[in-house]
C-alpha cells in the first residue's frame, strides 16, 4: 500500500482572492497556451476527431494580434477551458484554477438555489439556500441578472466538455457545471433572478452564497426529503406489467474494480443474473445503464455477451497519435504507457495516427448462453456515458430493441478515453487530464455522426417526478412491451 503524505497550505480569504484574481502576463500566457495546445495535439487520441486543426491556429493568431493582454488567472482558464470544450470529448477534462475551490467554499459567489434542467436551456428552481427560504421550488427561471437564461445556458455550456455534441450528455454535465461556471464567468456577490410562477412573473434581488453555506441549509432543509440514488449498483427485480413479469435490471458501473470493492465480483455477477433470468422464463428485459458513466471496456463485451445471439464486432479500431509518450515539454512521464509504443503500428488509412495490432475488445465475440432472446427495451440517459454508451452502440447495431430515455451522453461511433497523461501548465497552474486512445465503433448511421444514441421514446423525469419519487422513465420503458 502506497502511503500518501499530504501538505495543507491554509491562506486567508484575501491571499485566496489574489491566487484566483492573480495577473497573467502576456509572455506567461503565450507560454502556457503553447504547451497546453502542443499537448493536446501530441497526445490526445482523437483531439481532431470534431475539432478542425485551423481552430487552434485562429486563436493562436488572434491572440498574438492583441499581443495577449495582461489577464486574470481566472479568466484565462475560462479561456484554457473554453477550447478544451472545443475537442468535444468528455474524458477530457481541467482542474479549476488554484484556490478556486476555497475561495468559493469561503466567499458569498455561488448562486444561492440549484437549478433543475427539464430540458436543455429550460431549468426551475429546486433548492433554496438563500437565508428567508421562501423561493417558489419549481418555478422557471427565465433570466438571470437580465440574460435570458436559455442564453446562460448556451454562454456556459462552452465550457462543459461532452462527447461530441450530445445534447444529453451537455445537460448532464451542466447540473453540477452551471453553479461554478457561473461565478466564473458572470461574478458578483448578488443576483437578479426572474422567474415565472403561478401565471406571474417576477424579479428579485438576492444575496449570493459561499459553498459552504450552501452545503449547510442543504442539510437544514433537504437531507431528509431528498431522493437517495445510494441503492446497489448493479441487481435485478422483477415488476409484474400488465404484459407479465418484466425483469429491471440496473447497472451502475462497469469499473470492475469499484464494483468488486461493493461485493458485485465481475464478470461472475453477468451469469447469476441471466440464470435468473432464464429460471424465472422471463420474456421482457429493461437494462437501466441511466447514470452508468462507464469502466472497463472488457466488462461491456461481456454483458453484450448475454443480450446479443449472434458474433458481434464492439470496436473496429483503436488508434492514437503518438507511440512516444512524455516527450512533450508539460506532460507527465506517463510511467507505466511506455509499453503501448509496442503494440502500436502506422495506421495507413490515418495519416499521422497509430493503430493497435492486438486488444480483447477488437476481437469478435460469441454469445454466451444463457442468451436473453426476449424483448429489451434499454433506459439511458445522458450520464450514460463511455463504455455504457458503447454497450448501447453494440446492442442498437447488433440486436432489436426499444431505445427509451435521454440521448446518452457519450458518442455512437465511440470516445476518446482508456489511458490518461496529464500536462500541467507552468504559469497558470492548470493541470489537464488528456486520453490518449480514441475507439471507433463499427456502426453506421451518419446522422448520428457526433451524437449519442437517440431514443425511440424520449422522456425524462422532471423535477415534479423528482420531488414526487415518480421514475416516469421506468414506467415509459414497462410500456413499450408487446404480448
């Protein structure tokens, strides 16, 4: 066991303030634009897989014609995060600036309600931290200091990395992004909330919080009536439907070693359940992968195994853009990559790009009985995401089912993720997380192209559902069955 010694450094609000708020030069600036951009392009598997090469070069050119102006670390990680947006890839993400997160813990910043999205650009109030706790929960918020809060949302989303341009998995990201992302980009210390409720509209004037605060009245006014989703993260249950006994089986992750840590020994676990399935001659299936942000690739096949009667290809490529990892002036050594160089050859079709020559998830898999032969209707949402989202890929290509839910959150033709290097830029501090393997799934549907898997049936739990304890996306799902 590895021993970890940690270092607290306490600084007063104001030394915070300074850290976050500190000036950037123009020579500091450059200098971390240049290794953050060389980075990325050195090592990221898929860095242009959406985002056109000239981007970066636009900026870089724009930049040096204002001379890089003098600038705030916060607002030039808003500028950092804005174009690691642009790679839309959502396993690629950025540590806040230094001190950030105290700061807001300790400071009056944060909005003081949550916001609900029951669509993207459509939100109501559903907490209320403010000190009276007399906001109208549910009521649509429809500006924020003046802004039309479909125009927050589309200002904000830019820095809210996601697969492609999956509305789903933007939404996603954005219920625990828009609070932060706000005090970043707008600040202030109060807000001028609108909001329609009861065939009115109204505005008002409110205090901002600390996080702190927020995390305390959380406690205060919601921790009892709150909705738990701390329920196991992978089982079966059977509900009696008017078609008859419909198995619901709910998977929350597919990283085999959290779940083993939780008593859920993958893959032995796949089997238990679909022997139960088959001893109970169970006709109808839900797979809920809802909220399930992936894991281990390996682990997709397998459940695959047991839905899909027939071969079926899960990946037709895996590539990335470099066999020589750590050569990047900010990259870390990536101990422990340095194999990969190994199983790599030139892809001759990608000019620039290496392909594998060997992975278990290239191979093409059999079914493994007991093969679940019934209807299946598959519930996602947009936290589905990674290796669930592929799962999903493999069974909308290889299998009939009802698709029902929120369009997930990772990509149809696959992500950019597996092995990760982090660059940490020298001026500003911010460190990037940058996957290294891009995966191509052997689908097609160009529509789909940069998008998750839409659903057949669209729908989502509101807010009223929320608060209600309705799961109105379960009972769409029990729907769709047929004798």
């Amino acid at each position: 066991m590895k021993r970890i010694i940690i270092t607290i450094l306490v600084l007063s609000s104001s030394a915070l303030q300074a850290q976050v708020f500190d000036t950037l030069t123009s020579e500091q600036q450059s200098e971390d634009w240049e290794i953050f951009r060389g980075a990325l392009e050195h090592a990221h598997g898929g860095v242009h897989w959406y985002m056109p090469p000239e981007r970066w070069d636009s900026v870089t050119q724009v930049m040096e014609a204002k001379g890089w102006p003098a600038q705030s670390m916060n607002d030039f990680s808003l500028l950092i995060r804005q174009e690691l947006t642009a790679v839309h890839c959502g396993h690629t993400w950025m540590n806040d600036v230094n001190g950030w997160s105290t700061y807001q813990a300790e400071n009056p910043v944060l909005l003081p309600f949550n916001i609900y999205f029951n669509a993207p650009g459509e939100g109501v109030l559903y907490h209320d931290f403010t000190a009276e706790g007399n906001l109208p929960i549910g009521a649509k918020v429809t500006h924020l200091d003046g802004l039309a809060f479909s125009d927050v949302y589309r200002v904000l989303s830019r820095y809210v990395t996601a697969d492609g341009y999956s509305e789903g998995g933007v939404m996603n990201r954005m219920r625990w992004n828009i609070i932060p992302r706000y005090a970043q980009h707008f600040g202030g210390n109060e807000v001028a909330l609108t909001y329609e409720w009861e065939g009115k509209t109204e505005t008002v004037m409110l205090s901002n919080v600390s996080r702190n605060t927020r995390r305390e009245r959380f406690e205060e006014r919601y921790a009892e009536t709150e909705p738990s989703y701390d329920g196991p993260a992978l089982y079966l249950e059977v509900i009696d439907a008017e078609v008859g006994k419909v198995g619901h089986l709910v998977h929350n992750s597919f990283t085999k070693s959290w779940m083993r840590q939780r008593g859920y020994p993958l893959p032995k676990k796949y089997g238990e359940i679909f022997e139960q399935v088959a001893e109970q001659e169970l006709d109808y299936l839900i797979l809920d992968l809802r909220d399930n942000g992936g894991g281990d690739d390996y682990m997709g096949t397998l459940l695959c195994r047991y839905l899909i009667n027939q071969p079926f290809d899960y990946f037709v490529k895996m590539q990335t853009s470099t066999r020589r990892l750590g050569k990047t002036p900010g990259l870390d050594k990536a101990n422990g990559l340095r194999f990969i160089g190994m199983m790599l050859v030139k892809d001759r079709e990608v000019a620039g790009q290496y392909k594998w020559i060997w992975s278990k998830t290239l191979r093409t898999h059999r079914p493994k009985a007991p093969v679940f032969k019934g209807q299946l209707v598959v519930l996602s949402d947009g936290g589905t995401f990674s290796t669930a989202t592929d799962v999903v890929s493999t069974i909308h290509n290889n299998r009939e089912a009802v698709f029902v839910g929120q369009e997930t959150g990772g990509g149809y033709y696959g992500n950019t993720s597996a092995a990760n290097v982090k660059v940490v830029l020298p001026n500003s501090g911010l460190s990037i997380t940058i996957p290294i393997v891009r995966y191509t799934n052997p689908v097609d549907k160009p529509e789909w192209v940069g998008r998750g898997i839409i659903p057949d049936v669209p729908v989502f739990n509101t807010h009223q559902d929320r608060l209600a304890g309705r799961d109105a996306m379960l009972e769409k799902a029990i729907q769709q069955f047929q004798e």
